[in-house]
C-alpha cells in the first residue's frame, strides 16, 4: 500500500476517496471482477472506505483487525450488503475486539476467533487461520 513500509508516500491516497479510487484502479488493472478482499490491520484505511462506498462489487470480505473501524458510524455499516467474515487472534485484546465491536453491525457477518493467536493471527496459527478463510470462502456463491 503505498505510504506504508518501504513504499514512498503518495499524494492521491492522502484522503478517503483518494484511496478509493486507488483500490479502485488496482481491482480494475487487475481485471478483478466481484473479488473478496482480505484485509489484516493498517489495509483498514483502504478497505473498508472501499467497502462502505463500492461493497456491491465484492463477493466478500474479511476483516483481520484492522485500523480504522471506529471512523465509521454503525448505520454506515449496516447499509453494507457483502458478506464478511471477522477474523482475529483471541490475544489481540486491542485491535480485534475493536474491529469487532464496530464491523458486528454489518448484516450477515461471521466470527471466526482464531485461539492463541495474537494481531498477526494468520503468522501464528496459519493452520487455524487458513481453516476459517476457506470455510468463509466456500460459503460465498
């Protein structure tokens, strides 16, 4: 994500619809067509402004604590249509219960609490992590 890690900053992601536009273009480049997005931690700011904004043209979506939940309002959330899965390790007591209390207000959400597990619960339990996305991913239509 530019901006993030290595990537220098970049002026067009500076704002909401900046990174929207930017999600955007990327899923249009790629010829993504009603993808599912997976989006652990600082993807937040990317993906859920996307969600809010264009979630009909995903087949879902998983949420893996990320940052940002809380700049939404719940009746923002609940006009969400695409199916989500909220993920998180159950020792990440700061930002999966966070997201949690905010994405529990979209409409037909799943919870998958991955056990011994900390923020980068896909690191430490892939297993258990891998079992909860393709049981999410096999759901969806």
């Amino acid at each position: 994500m530019p901006g993030y890690g290595d990537s220098p900053p970049a002026e067009t992601v500076a704002t909401v619809q900046g990174r929207v536009a930017f999600l955007d273009h990327v899923l249009q480049e790629l010829g993504m067509q009603r993808p599912v997005l997976v989006s652990p931690s600082m993807s937040g700011r990317f993906v859920l402004p996307f969600l809010l904004a264009k979630g009909d043209r995903l087949a879902g979506f998983v949420s893996i604590a990320p940052v940002g939940t809380k700049d939404y309002t719940a009746e923002q959330y609940r006009r969400v249509q695409t199916p989500t899965l909220i993920l998180y390790g159950d020792r990440d007591t700061r930002l999966g219960s966070q997201a949690l209390q905010s994405l529990r207000h979209l409409p037909g959400h799943r919870v998958a609490v991955v056990p011994d597990a900390g923020h980068a619960c896909y690191l430490d339990k892939p297993e258990d992590f891998h079992r909860a996305l393709l049981g999410f991913l096999r759901q969806l239509k």
